[in-house]
C-alpha cells in the first residue's frame, strides 16, 4: 500500500466537515431538500474516502459487516416499524398524523423516523457493495497490472 501523506492528512481533515454534512443534510431533509437518501450517500461517500486513502482493512476495523448488516436491517426495520405502529393506533401505513396528539407534531415525527431508516439503510448498503467489490478486486488480483496499484 502506498502512503500519501497530503491525501491522509487532507482527508482526516476532510471526515469530520463530510459527516457534518451528512447529519445537516439528513435532519434538514423534512424542512428543505434533502433527506436520508442524501444523508446516506454522503455518510457512505465518507467512509468511501477513508477506504480509499486508509486501506480496507482499516476501514474493516472501523465500520465491521456485521455493523453494516446490523444498520441494514435496523433500516428497514426503522422504516417498516413506523408504519406497522401507524397502523397499531388506528392510523393508515406511515400515515404520521396519528403518531403524535398533534398532526403536525405527528407528521415532523414519522418523517423524521422514516427518513432516518432510509439513511441508515442507504449508508450501509453502499459501503457494504464498496466493500464488496474491493475484496473482490484484492482476492482476484489484478489482471492487469499485477495488483500492484492501490484500490
């Protein structure tokens, strides 16, 4: 693995501003453009870069498969769970205005909710195929050029 120092160093400094960014995007999104689709690619785009510039077994190390299967699931889960408990109190399938004793708190709440499964799924799903395909690449080897080059 080859080590650059300006791309490391720019990079640590990029990761916090990159997953700010993320957290604005994902709880603006009920307000403004927006939401967990964006905040997922952005998070996922995050741990991409670190990847990239760290290698994949210290991204490994710091977001494991069975954290990324976990945040699968929990998506999904998060997702479907708002509207099964819609329906549970007497409400239709993810709609919020039941979830609250206000309407409109009810609507900030269930978007809220359902919008944070689909960034926790998203992110998870794209950092999940990343890896995939990187390990792919490592076990196969490079036909052309050996496996010399860095991912």
């Amino acid at each position: 693995m080859y080590s650059y120092l300006v791309l490391r160093v720019v990079a640590k400094l990029l990761m916090p501003f990159i997953m700010l960014f993320g957290l604005y995007v994902q709880f603006h999104g009920d307000f403004g453009p927006g939401g967990g689709f964006q905040a997922g690619v952005i998070f996922a785009a995050g741990f991409i870069l670190y990847a990239l510039i760290f290698g994949l077994q210290n991204a490994s190390r710091v977001l494991p498969r069975g954290i990324l299967r976990f945040g699968i699931a929990l998506g999904v889960l998060l997702y479907a769970g708002v509207g099964v408990y819609n329906l549970l109190v007497g409400g239709k399938y993810l709609d919020y205005n039941v979830m609250a004793q206000n309407a409109v708190h009810g609507q900030h709440l269930g978007i809220l909710l359902v919008e944070l499964g689909v960034g926790i799924t998203v992110t998870s799903v794209m950092v999940m195929v990343f890896f995939t395909f990187a390990r792919h690449r490592q076990t196969k080897g490079d036909d052309q050029d050996g496996g010399s080059r860095p991912l």
